[in-house]
C-alpha cells in the first residue's frame, strides 16, 4: 500500500514538476523498486528520471532520532533530510544515486537502485541495531566522571 502510494505521489511530481526538465532522464520514469519492513519503519527505494532515493517512514518521532544524520554509501557521505508531503506524511530521504543521467534506461536505473538499496537498508539495520545499545545518560555519565556513584533507580 505504501508503496502505491509514494509511486502515485512522485508520478504527480514528476508530472507536475519534473516532466521536461533538463535535469531529468527522459529514458525514466518513477518507480517503487523495492519496499521493505526495517527497525525504524518502512524504506521505499524510489526511481525518478531526476534521483534515486530511499526513503524511510519512521514509526516515530524517537524511532528517527535513533538514526544517523548521514550514512556513507558507495564511498560518499550520503545526508538523511527529512520532509513531509501531504498525503504521505513525514519521512526521511536519502539521495541514493544522485545522477541518474548515467542510465540507458529503466531497467539499468531499476538494477543499480535495487542493489543501492539492499546496501543502504543494511546501514540503516546496523545502525538501528547499534543504537539500540543502552548508552549512559548525560547524567550518569557525569556523575561517574565526577566520581559520584550513578543511582541504581533510573528514576533519579
């Protein structure tokens, strides 16, 4: 369902936006290649003839703080910035493949977003699963370097 959705949405984007544009690929169009359930939420890894991008529909407000702001990706920094469409909601993207105009066409666009995305969903489980870790609160991190006892009630 969600991956209708954000397929729909694009389409009008393209349509609306994008279509003509010489920063698009006129060899491709908008796709949902894969849709998957992760740690945060859902990820939809989308072609468009102007980016590859994946996106993450976090489950809550602590579920995307929980991740990183960037993630390194094919030896390059790859920023997460969130945004919210109407229809869509909040959701958090990151830029796959930024120069689409390397592709012959949808299928080449399709196999290079499919393994992209494979990769990027294994950063974002590994990343979910390390933050997953208890880390010390600010708090208790002070008192041990303070040399205070930390309190045995996480309440305190």
């Amino acid at each position: 369902m969600l991956a209708g959705e954000v397929e729909a949405c694009f389409r009008e984007i393209h349509r609306d936006v994008f279509e003509g544009d010489p920063v698009s690929n006129p060899n491709l169009g908008v796709e949902v290649v894969s849709a998957r359930e992760a740690g945060p939420g859902p990820i939809v890894v989308l072609v468009t003839p102007w980016t590859v991008n994946a996106m993450i529909f976090p489950t809550d407000v602590a579920a995307e703080e929980r991740l990183p702001a960037t993630f390194r990706l094919a030896g390059a920094a790859r920023r997460v910035l969130a945004n919210e469409i109407e229809g869509l909601g909040r959701y958090l993207s990151v830029n796959l493949i930024p120069d689409v105009s390397i592709f012959a066409d949808q299928d080449d666009a399709r196999a290079a977003a499919v393994e992209a995305g494979e990769m990027f969903t294994a950063l974002v489980t590994a990343a979910w699963e390390e933050s997953d870790v208890e880390n010390p609160s600010r708090r208790d991190l002070f008192k041990h370097l303070t040399g205070r006892p930390a309190p045995t009630d996480p309440a305190t």
